[in-house]
C-alpha cells in the first residue's frame, strides 16, 4: 500500500509526521463524534491508513514499512522486528568484517536469526554462500596437491622413472578444487533450499523463496571450519544443520516442527538413497559369489 497525503494527494514514506511535498502535519485531531476512523493506539488522532496485516487503523506515527514493502501498524511492526544482520550492512563495514561477525553471529548466536530482517536479494544470499565455502575450496585443494606431491616418493624406483605421474598434476587438483568447491556449494543451495521450500509449503509457509535461500545460505556459515584439515569439514555438517533449523524458523517465523522438517527431510532422504544404493550393491555382489 502506497501511502497518500490526505491534503496534497502526494506519496509519503511511513513513519513521516509531516508531507514532504506540502509540509502539513499528518498528525490530524480527531473530531468528537465524526465517524472518520482513528488509531487504535491514539484514539484522539484520526487514522491515515489501515494496517496491510491485520487491518488496524494506525495515525502517522504508528505507520512503518517492513522489509517486504507492506505497510504495518505498530503492533505488527513489534511483532515482526526488522534487525540488520552485519552482512546486509557490508558498505559500512567493509565485506570481510561483515562476512566475519554474520558468521559469529549465526554459529555462536542463532537465536538471533529470530529477529533479523526475512528478505534479501538472492545475489546477497549467494554470495555469502559462496565465500564461506572459499575455505573448504582451499584446504581440500591443498590436501589433494599434497597427496598428488608425496605420492611419487611412495612409489617404486622405476614407477617414478616413467613419469607415470606428471609433476603439474598437485597444482592443477589444487586450483580445480579452489573453483569447483564453492561453484558447488552455490549450485546445491539453490536447488536444496528450493525443495526444503516445497517441503515447507506443504507446512504453511507463507513468504517467497527468496527467504528460504537467505535462511539456507546463513546456515552456511559453519562452512567456513572446512579450513581445519581433516576434521573441519566433518565438524562443519552437523553444525550447518542445527544453524539452518533456526533460520528457517527465525526467517520464515514458523514452528519448530516445519523447520526441522525443511531442514532434515532432504539429507535423511539422501542418506537413506545411499544407503539403499550400495545394500543394492553389497546384495548383488553376495549373490554372485555364491
């Protein structure tokens, strides 16, 4: 809803007391006895508009503007806080100091997720995505390169004769796994968070898409253990699932029970996937032994 000054017909922003274009108060007294509509908070004052939530009639100073565009009287506003998170604020702190307290924030603090603001571009959600998986890229290229370094000198005298094993192949593992890893990372969140968001609507789930991929890619976050040889990336899993429960209760604020269903569902399913694969497997290999 478009908000309108009642004496010059110009748009205002919600929340201003006066018009920008006239400069009339929009705070207006209420007549005694009119039938004109005033505010449910400050019933002496005649109400500018009705509340896009819940219908409330609200005046000019119960009047905001949430982070979908709607226009929201002063209950809902409370309701509904609208925090900033330290990403969505990166052109004052700087992307690495944003990207680095988001990530405080969500892994140590994702109660917090409860209060954020829901929507976000989803080049913002991708991005982040992308740069917590940059450390996880990093150390398995430089496990891989350390592998493909070491392994000539495990080899027999004449193995390592032939060349069966070109020196470039460390450097090359290192830099397709520096590219491919977070180019991964960002492929499986959007589609993951699309079918944990079609597990969600099923659930009653109300806002876009574009919520469900901000809440996939801040749980993230974890990610960024994958920078631990060996055991971060391992430890970083579980982690990045306890994280996505709460923003997708936080972000869509829904129940616990449609949370954890959108954030579980699509792993136990691939693990029972896999697990079906290789009995299938083990089964055919069994049979033909005997």
């Amino acid at each position: 809803m478009h908000l309108q000054c009642p004496h010059c017909q110009r748009p205002i922003t919600p929340g201003a007391l006066s018009c920008q274009g006239c400069g009339v108060s929009l705070l207006q007294e209420a007549t005694p006895g009119s039938a004109e509509p005033t505010c449910a908070i400050h019933p002496n004052r005649v109400s500018l508009a009705s509340c896009d939530r819940c219908g409330t009639f609200a005046c000019a100073e119960c009047l905001h503007q949430n982070s979908r565009g709607e226009v929201v009287c002063q209950r809902c506003h409370e309701l509904e806080p609208d925090v900033l998170l330290p990403w969505d604020k990166r052109e004052e702190l700087g992307t690495f100091t944003a990207l680095w307290k988001t990530i405080h924030t969500v892994m140590l603090h994702p109660e917090a997720l409860y209060t954020v603001r829901s929507e976000g571009s989803a080049s913002s959600s991708l991005l982040f995505s992308l740069l917590c998986s940059l450390p996880s890229g990093f150390m398995t290229g430089l496990t891989y390169m350390g592998i493909f370094s070491f392994m000539p000198a495990m080899l027999p005298a004449e193995a390592r004769s032939s060349g069966d094993l070109p020196t470039w192949m460390g450097p090359l593992m290192f830099v397709l796994c520096l590219f491919l890893v977070p180019l991964f990372s960002v492929a499986s969140t959007v589609i993951l968070s699309g079918l944990d968001h079609l597990v969600m609507k099923l659930g009653g789930i109300t806002r876009g898409y574009g919520v469900t991929l901000r809440a996939h890619s801040l749980s993230q976050a974890p990610w960024v253990l994958g920078l631990i040889p060996f055991c971060g990336m391992y430890s970083a899993m579980p982690w990045a699932l306890v994280a996505r429960a709460f923003a997708y209760r936080g972000l869509h604020r829904t129940t616990w029970g449609v949370a954890l269903t959108g954030t579980l569902i699509m792993p136990v399913l691939s693990c029972c996937m896999c697990g079906g694969f290789y009995a299938l497997m083990f089964s055919m290999m069994m049979r033909n032994n005997v």
